[in-house]
C-alpha cells in the first residue's frame, strides 16, 4: 500500500463516517416543527348487571339472569388498535396499540389506560378491538403487551387469548369457571371491532390537559342469552363458544362520558 | 502515517457510538437457500442472522437450565444423532419422567415449515419453542420464570447484550435466537441431493424405489421436502384417543387427522407416526400395503390401501435411505457446543 492509497482510503472512510453521521442532523434540520400532542386516559369502569352494581374481583356477585353465584379471580382483555375520529373525517391512529385491562389494577371500579402523543385536536368518536388483529397473531413473537409471557397466549394452538375470566361459581359442576377466550379465525373469530361515537362531546386533546374517555364494561354480561356457568364451565380453545361468549362481553362496552 | 489515519478513524468512531450498544452487523452466513429448494417460508429479514444470536440459539437449545429443575434440553429429545429427533423412542421423556403425547420429529428445514406439530398448531417457528418449554411433561417452566432465571442466575445477560444490544432478556430475543439456529439447520446433503445435482448415481434398486415412490407415494410425499404440508388420515385407527388436526380447527372433518411429515432422514428418524407406533420402516410399508383401517375421515387415496409387494416394499426403502443426510449428523455448526 502506498502512502497515496492510504491517504484516499482514509478520505473516503472519513467521508463515510461523516456523513452517516451526519444523517440524523440532516433529518432534524429538515423535519417541520413537531406538531402538538398530549395526553389522554381511556378509563374502563366495570359494573355488575342492569342495576350496574358493584364489581369487584373476590367479592360474591349474583348473576342477575341466571341467580347462579359467582365470584371473579381473574378479569384480563386485550384493547388493541385504537384510533379517535374528528368531526372533519380524520383519524388519529395509535401506533403499536396493544394493551391488556386487568380488573387486578382496578382504582375504585376503573382500570385506565393511559395514551401519549395523541395529537392535538377535538375528537367525537373513539374505535378500538377488543382482542387482537389476526396479524398479530401469525406474526411470530411479539413483545410489550403482546409478549406471550403476559400469559395471554396458547402455545399448542397458537395465538391470543383475547379475553380471561376466572372464577368461582356455585352452580358450575367443578365449582369454577375458566374462560379464555381467543381464536382470529372465520367463523368463530372472538375478537371484536368496536365504535363509540362521543354522542356531541368532544374529547380535546392539547398538551396541556389529561382527558378521559370513560367506557363501562358489564362482565354480567358473558352470560346475557340463557348462558351459565352450569352449563359451560369451562372454554380454552378458540370455536363457536367462545366467539360467541366474547361477543356478549364486547356487547356490554358503552359509551358513558368525556371528561375534559 | 498509518497512525494518523487510525487515530482519525477511532475518533470518528467514538464519536458516532451511542451509548446504547447496536446489535452485531458482522456478515455470518450458515443459511444458504439450496438451488434446488423453494422459497423459504420463515424470512429471516425480520430476524437477521448474525454469529452471536446463532451460537447465544445453539446454546440455549443444548441447555437444561431452560427447564424446570434443569433435567432436560431441547436437545436431549431433538438429538443431532438422530438428525434431531428422539433417540429411537416412541414418546419423549421430559421432566420428573413424564411422558409426552406424540413422537418427537426431527428438525430440518424449519425455515420451509409453515406449522409445527403433528397437528400443525403452531403457525410460526420464533413461537414454537413456547410449548415445549412451557407444557407440563416437556420442560414445565413457565416463560416469566424461565426469563427471571435466565437474568439473575446466568450468564446469558451478557451473551443476549452481545446479539441483541440488550442484556435485558425479553421473550422476543430469547426465542428470536432460538429461530436463528433451528431455522438455519437445512438439510440438503443427502444422496438424493447429490443425485439431483447430478454427483450420485442411485443403484438399481434405489431406481427402481424411486419409481414406486413417485408412482405411489408421492400425492402427499411431492416435492423436494416430500411432502404437501397437509393433514391427513393415513388409516391408523377405527377410533381416534387423538384427536390430532381435529382438534386445533375444531372441525370433525379433521379428526385422526396429522401432518404429512417431510421424509427426509426418514431412516434415521424412527419410530413412525404421531405416536410413535412403527418401529421400522418395514412396519411402516406394511400398513400402507396391507394394514389401513377404516374411519369417517380416512384419506380417499388410502381407501384401498397402497397394495406392494416385497420386493416393491425392499426397493422403496433402499430409496428411502438416500434421503438421510449424514452431513447433518457431523455438521460441528449444529452440534453441541463445548461446555
């Protein structure tokens, strides 16, 4: 190698290194002032049957259909693939959106969750899934919310278990229910698209405030239609009884209030 | 001037390094797409190949540490040996003793695989681990548990920083390294390969077998892999105590039904079937010859069985063996490495 090569070499990986290094300033240079964002909760309040009682995990509930006797252990969900309608037709659309509700984290009767970088704006209507997208659920291992060790996954039938509830029941003939409920496949898909409109309230979303939607949850409801945990104490794999009883769950979400 | 120009690239390198470690970018190359094999299924764009999260995969499939009470590794049922199957047993043994339901399979050309199990229950390799690992008589170790053992009593936190710039062991990267090295074990040296390739010249007998092969076996063992990746009832039982396909779509259509599995190493590879029931391949010729019972669901093709006589039966096995890879089994890449 002679002194001159060595010296264009160097140039040239000197160059290199510069301007990969300089990419990012470039980038930043360019970009436009970042656009306003801020933050926002989507507050999950659980109730029990049409009187909208009390409901608690570890507390005896009487099923207001049925009259069986119940008592809830375990009550976890999957909310993906939120996005916020405004009045002109636009979407915000959260990225990554996966999150578990887990009536373990209950303040009072609300488990919120809570979403940053929302941008800026006046909202009427908020869209979600209750469960997880069929992509997810082919897509390899996946992490955050979606990390199999969340232990909302079926190894031996892979995919999500959209929905968990667990817990004791008089009338069941082993004295428990289990419901994991799960399955992205025609015709018995147990996840469920979901769209409130905010019925004229507008949620407005700036850097300064922390607005809430607030949703109500019903798990009365698993058993609306003549279900019970007499006769089905127990789902584990995807197929029509599970489809159908994530159905009656997602049937109970509503629309209460915005809080602003 | 030789030292100038290294301290200007040291300093040009400092000063570009964040202080998060990237993960490796060094060019590894132990997965090559044969010539003559299809497209893989599993892209490992998504999951880049590099040295250290193959060698961190190949370790933690050779370590028992990644089950309950550290008895058994992946590796103590998928035996290189075997071309990574089961030591010659009908049902594996994992922990406590405990007896599994179904034959272990070897594992080759994962990377070609679209599901996993005899039942096809699991749709993509980075998950597959996920069962055995977890389930109660493979490695019983719940995933939150195994993760927490692995950070706190090993020395797998380094190992995970130097493949994935992070010493913090997440499921992702714990099975990301293990789809490294399992989805880069082909299988592609056998005679039969040498044979396409035009490097072996099959003897009568294995001539004759590959024509009986084709001629009537290969409706469902087609193509390079010898198989359609179907699910099938192949006439083992009247009744089924396993419900196999039927029971992952929940379809009666599907029940006694299991995967068609690829041949290759097939004579390496014993006991046959999901259970495990055929201890050779001669068994196995015989049932396809002599032995299908009937069912609701039985294979249309397999109705009245697949009459050979011996001599056919001796001729298709000797093609048979030219589907053993004896590469594989010496393949030091794969093996286990030294402790």
């Amino acid at each position: 190698m002679t002194i001159k090569t060595i010296k264009l070499a160097a140039m040239a990986i000197t160059i290199a290194f510069l301007s990969s290094c300089s990419d990012d300033d470039d980038k930043t240079d360019s970009n436009p002032a970042p656009e306003a964002k801020g933050n926002m909760f989507i507050k999950f309040q659980h109730v029990w049957g049409p009187a909208q009682a009390d409901f608690n995990l570890n507390t005896a509930l009487v099923h207001p259909g049925s009259g069986e006797e119940l008592q809830f252990t375990k009550l976890r969900y999957y909310i993906s693939n939120i996005q916020l309608q405004n009045a002109n037709g636009d979407t915000w659309i959260e990225e990554e959106s996966y999150h578990i509700v887990d009536a373990e984290n209950m303040a009072g009767e609300e488990v919120q969750l809570n979403l940053s970088d929302v941008s800026s704006g006046s909202y009427t209507g908020i869209s979600y899934m209750i469960g997880v997208d069929s992509l997810r659920n082919v897509s390899g291992v996946q992490e955050g919310a979606l990390d199999p060790a969340e232990n909302m996954f079926w190894s031996w039938n892979t995919g999500y278990i959209f929905i968990k509830a667990e817990g004791q029941s008089n009338a069941s003939p082993n004295g428990s229910f289990t419901y994991h409920l799960g399955g992205f496949e025609e015709p018995f898909a147990a996840n469920s698209s979901m769209f409130h409109d905010f019925q004229g309230a507008t949620l407005e979303i700036s850097p300064n405030d922390n607005p809430s939607v607030h949703l109500i949850v019903n798990p009365a409801r698993f058993w609306h239609g003549g279900f019970s945990t007499e006769q089905t104490p127990m789902v584990h794999m995807p197929g029509e009884m599970a489809s159908d009883l994530a159905s009656n769950f997602a049937g109970s979400f509503v629309f209460d209030h915005i809080h602003n | 001037m030789r030292i100038t120009v290294a301290l200007a690239l040291v300093a040009l390198l400092v000063s570009c390094q964040n202080d998060e470690r990237e993960p490796p970018t060094s060019e590894f190359s132990v997965f090559e797409v044969p010539a003559h094999f299809p497209d893989p299924v599993y892209d490992f764009d998504g999951n880049p190949i590099t040295e250290e999260g193959f060698n961190l995969g190949r370790k933690l499939f050779y370590d028992k540490r990644l089950s309950r009470g550290s008895q058994v590794s992946c590796g103590s049922c998928h035996a290189q040996v075997h071309a990574f199957a089961d030591h010659a047993v009908p049902l594996s043994v994992g922990v406590d003793g405990r007896e599994g339901k179904r034959n272990s399979p070897g594992l080759y050309n994962l990377a070609w695989t679209e599901a996993f199990m005899w039942d096809g229950g699991i749709n993509h390799i980075e998950v597959m681990p996920i069962a055995p690992i977890t389930d109660s008589a493979e490695m019983d170790i719940a995933l939150a548990d195994l993760l927490d053992y692995l950070q706190n009593e090993t020395e797998y936190p380094q190992e995970f920083g130097e493949a994935f710039g992070s010493t913090e062991i997440s499921t992702s990267n714990l099975l990301k390294a293990l789809a490294q090295f399992q989805g880069a074990i082909v299988s592609d040296g056998s005679r039969y390969d040498q044979y396409i390739k035009g490097l072996y010249i099959p003897t009568e007998a294995q001539l004759r077998g590959m024509a009986l092969f084709e001629a009537n076996c290969s409706g469902c063992h087609g193509g390079i892999l010898q198989t359609d990746f179907s699910y099938r009832n192949n006439g083992l039982d009247a009744d089924f105590t396993d419900l196999g396909r039927g029971r992952v779509t929940q379809n009666s259509a599907d029940n006694g039904k299991f995967r068609v599995p690829s041949l290759r190493n097939v004579a390496l590879t014993n006991p046959y079937m999901h259970d495990g029931r055929f201890f050779t391949l001669e068994q196995v010729l015989d049932h396809y010859s002599e032995g299908i019972v009937e069912s609701g669901t039985l294979d249309p093709a397999l109705t009245n069985g697949i009459p050979l006589t011996e001599n056919e039966k001796e001729d298709i096995i000797e093609f048979l063996y030219t589907l053993s890879d004896f590469e594989l089994l010496g393949d030091l890449r794969f093996s286990e490495p030294a402790k």
